[in-house]
C-alpha cells in the first residue's frame, strides 16, 4: 500500500493512501495518528505510526469512489513541482485536456506515485526524451531531474 505525505491548503498535514486522501483527525497516545477521509460523510479512518508511513490499522469502508482527479490537483499543489509549475507558468497547459503539453506534465505527476528509485529509470526512459519543444517544460524538465535524478 502505497503513502504519499501531503499538505493541505492550510499547511495541515494529509495523506494519500490506495487513491483515497485523509487529514489528521487526532494524534493519540503512544505517538500514533488518526486520519480520517476527506470525503464528507465517509467512515473511512486510518492509523499510523507518528511518521504517518506505516499503516498500523485501518478501520471502515469508503462509501465513495476514489477522487483521483482530486487528488492530482491536490498533488500539484504540494508538490515542490507543483510549485515550480506554477512559477515556470505552465500551470494553464497544465489545465488543458488535449495539449502535449498538458500530457507531458500529466504523465510527469505519476511519478508522484512511484518510489524514488523507481522514479530515475521511468522518468528518464518515458519523459525526458520527450519533453515538448517548449522553453518552460525544458526548465520544468531540468528542475525535475535536479529534484529526482541529481539527488
Ligand atoms: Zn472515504
């Protein structure tokens, strides 16, 4: 089961686990911590270690679908990428549904995704050699393989 540690828009402290997104919802004794789903009106809890990466119980079904198209906004939003998009000024290609560049940067944010070794090979092999002839994806490329690659 996968964890991705997020940020809300507010600095709390969310988490991404299976697709479905939870915020803090208590921390409890012993060092663990409560989450509950961000949906509204879903059960769903999760409990961690006090690093939020190791699941120790996980209690009630979602009623609801995963939100993915959600949770790829909230991604782009906390990651550092998401930022750096923003301040390239690809934030509205990004937004664009049909665009290479839009598929490009998409397809880039599944990296968000996978485990940093994992993230080199995929990166290199199915992004960089095709990174739009275009001044900000190049300098959005080049961030990227500093923040993955050059590590
Ligand atoms: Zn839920």
């Amino acid at each position: 089961m996968d964890i991705i540690l997020t940020e809300t828009n507010k600095g709390k402290r969310s988490l991404v686990c299976d697709s479905f997104r939870y915020r803090v919802d208590k921390t409890l004794k012993g060092e663990e911590i409560s989450w509950r789903c961000t949906a509204k009106g879903c059960k769903a809890r999760l409990r961690t270690d006090c690093t939020g990466t190791v699941i120790i119980q996980q209690k009630n079904t979602h009623n609801h679908d995963t939100s993915d198209r959600d949770n790829e906004r909230h991604l782009l939003r906390a990651k550092p990428g998401g930022r750096k998009i923003q301040k390239v000024g690809l934030s509205q290609q990004y937004k664009e549904l049909d665009s290479d560049i839009s598929k490009w940067l998409k397809g880039i944010f599944g990296i968000a995704f996978l485990a940093p070794d994992e993230v080199a090979d995929c990166f290199v092999e199915d992004f960089m050699a095709v990174v739009p002839n275009d001044k900000p994806c190049i300098e959005f490329a080049d961030y990227l393989t500093d923040t993955y690659i050059n590590r």
